[in-house]
C-alpha cells in the first residue's frame, strides 16, 4: 500500500513540475519570438530606408512609395525636411537619438543619421546651398543628415498575434491534456478500488449466503427440540420454552432476510396489479389498510419479491403507528412511471437518518434486524426503480416507491 502511495505522489509531482516547465518554456518562447519580431521589423525598416534613399541620391527625385511603407524623409541637422512624403513629418525634433525607433498607429517609424556626402553638390536648403543634386553618393564622414521612414507593421502585428494565440492555445491545449490524464488517472485508481472492494463485497456475500444455508440446518433441529420438550415438560414450563422458541424464529428471519438480500438479478418479472396484491397481502396480515388509486394500474415486478416489498412497508408502517390507524397505500400514474406511496403516523424518520434506514444492519428499532429497508432497495433497484423517505403532512413518514409502469 505505501508504495502504491509512492507511486501516486511521483505522478502527480511529475504532472506538476511538467506543467510548470511548459509554463516557463511557453513564457521564453513567446519572449524570444516577440524579440525576433521587433528585430525583423526594424531590419525590414532599416532595408527600405536604404532603398529609397539610394534610389533618391541616383535619380535625384523622390520615387514611388512601397505598399509597405507609408512615408519617407530626408532631414537636416536642424530638423527641417529637404523632403518628405506621406506620412514623414515636414520637421523632426532635433534632440533625439542617434537611431530612433518608435510605433505609431501601427507603424514603426525609424530614424537613422546618414553620413554627409563628400565632393558632391550642397543640398538644397543647407546653408550656402545653391542647386539641388543630380547625383548623390554616400560617402563615409561625419553625420549631416537624418533619413525616416514608417514602415508599416500592422499586417505583420496581426499575424504576430495569431502566433502569439496559436502558441498560447497549444500550451493550454498541453495543459489542459495533463489535467485529464491526472483526472483520468484518478478515475482509474477509483475505479480499481471500486472493482476490487465489488471483489471483496462479492466474495463476503458468498460467504454470509453459506452461512445463512448453514444456519438453517441446526435452527431446524433446534426448533424440532423445542417442540418435543413443550410436549414432555409441565405447563409451568412453557413459558421458557415459547421464549427459545420465539428466539429460534427470529433467528430464521433474519436468515432469510439477508439470503434475500443476496439475491442478484431481477428475478422473473411480471405485469402486476398494484392494488389487488397490497389489499390480498394485508389481509393476509392482519394489517389495516387506505387504498387509493386505480385498481386497473399495472407494474413489472418479480411477484414473490413485490410482495417481499410490500409486506416489509406494510410491517413498518404498522409498527411505527402505536394508535393503530390504518396504513394508507396510494398509487399514481405519471406517464412511464408508478408512484406507491406507503404512509403512515408514528413518529417520523430524522433527515440525518434517511439514507442509512437503507443500509444493511442499521436500524432504530430495539428488536429489529436493520435487513428489511435494504432488502426493499435492492428489490426495487433491480427491478428499475428507485425508494426515498419523506415526511407526511400532519406528522408521520411516507415511503415512496417510483415503479416500472406497464401500459
């Protein structure tokens, strides 16, 4: 058992720490991916700043824009545009760094310096500036000019972010897959534990229903004992005889209650008229009894065990009412199904105590064998139905039983 334990606490331990590593793993993941974005976006920036302002320094005019680029400018050292297009600002602050990169409504605008070319006619609007260049070289020197470009980012954020969501999604998706192998695991465990304690109950009631075969034998020879001494001892004596004997008789009872309770199956079931068999069998034990209902209402019942039921309700309820009133039995139709209803007024069943009157051996009553109840459910379980306690209105308990109609 200790080591079936042990076994438990590495799994789960495992399924843990495999959990955490993905949550760290997704975590660097995302971060990584999200760092290589940014690079990629800025290299792609940086690449069509190069283009247009190689294509601009040759031809000495503007050219076209890119679809993925939304504005291009040529700045001086003084912030002034000497020119722009699109969305590139006519001036750019002049305090800034030496490689700007900001976003701006989806946007990834890159401001890079560029050296000042050497031998080549002044731009226009520089100081001393006399004609715009036909032919511009870049040159290695010293910084004298600054080029922008926004590059548009936003197809590339959506599709980020699809990334971002798919790789998101499948780490919940593999965390999500742990937890049902854990709860599945769980199950598994239960339901081996469920089998083998079924194993065990199987093997016990195999045992209690030799021993209740057994029982038998010598209660026989017990109670024939008893009759001949009642017949060779005085009068005077009886009295201690009917005493064994009464107790040799409740001994066969409770025998033959919990031989019924091991019976499996559901028996021979048949159409049964509910009404006419409760009225026969309270006759048949002296119990008074209120029928309502409709006399024509039918049941699948085993007959031997729907009287075994009936007859256990009938003696309870009788039992539990000191004033003698009659036991009210009362039978509805509800589509599928028959409700019997076995009522009467003693003292009521607590709440805490209603689902363990059920049980095998529990009872409250100070001579009673607790079998009777959990014969009643099993026949009524087996059969397709179900049993349930409730109180009655005015004081008392009502048995309700939910049976298999018969059309």
């Amino acid at each position: 058992m200790e080591t079936v334990k042990r076994i438990q606490r590495l799994f789960r331990t495992g399924v843990v720490i495999a959990v955490l590593m993905l949550i760290v793993a997704g975590t660097l993941v995302t971060f990584r991916e999200s760092q290589y974005d940014r690079l990629q976006e800025e290299y792609a920036a940086a690449r069509e700043a190069a283009i247009l302002l190689e294509q601009y320094v040759e031809n000495g005019v503007l050219p076209d824009l890119p679809s993925s680029v939304s504005g291009f400018g040529l700045y001086n050292l003084d912030g002034t545009a000497i020119v722009s297009s699109g969305t590139a600002p006519p001036r750019i602050p002049v305090a800034m760094e030496p490689h700007e990169l900001r976003r701006i409504d989806g946007r990834l605008r890159l401001i890079r310096p560029v050296g000042a070319p050497r031998g080549a006619p002044i731009v226009r609007g520089e100081p001393g500036g006399e004609t715009a260049p036909r032919g511009m070289r870049r040159m290695p020197g010293p910084v004298g000019q600054f080029v922008l470009v926004d590059y548009d980012v936003e197809a590339q954020i959506r599709g980020q972010a699809w990334e971002r969501a798919a790789l998101i999604a499948s780490g919940i998706l593999t965390a999500a897959v742990l937890a049902m192998i854990v709860v599945l695991y769980r199950r598994l465990q239960f339901a081996s534990r469920e089998a083998e304690d079924q194993r065990r109950l199987a093997q016990l009631g195999e045992a209690a229903r030799t021993l209740a075969h057994e029982i038998k034998n010598p209660l026989t020879a017990a109670q024939m004992q008893t009759a001949l001494l009642r017949r060779t001892t005085e009068k005077s004596e009886h009295r201690r005889i009917d005493v064994i004997d009464e107790e040799l008789k409740r001994i066969r009872v409770l025998t033959d209650q919990v031989r019924e309770f091991l019976k499996s199956g559901v028996g021979k079931p048949e159409a049964l008229r509910v009404l006419p068999l409760v009225r026969d069998l309270a006759e048949r034990l002296s119990i008074p009894v209120e029928l309502h209902g409709d006399d024509a209402t039918v049941v699948r019942f085993d007959r031997e065990r729907f009287q075994s039921v009936v007859g256990n309700l009938l003696r309870n309820a009788r039992e539990a009412d000191e004033t003698g009133a009659p036991v009210r039995v009362e039978v509805h139709e509800q589509r599928s199904r028959v409700r019997l209803l076995v009522s009467d007024r003693g003292p009521g069943i607590p709440q805490a105590e209603r689902d363990r009157v059920f049980d095998p051996f529990f009872t409250t009553k100070t001579h009673g064998s607790g079998v009777g109840l959990a014969v009643t459910r099993r026949f009524v379980e087996d059969a397709g139905g179900d049993i349930s306690i409730e109180d009655r209105g005015g004081g008392g308990t009502t048995v309700v039983l939910n049976l298999r109609r018969v059309a």
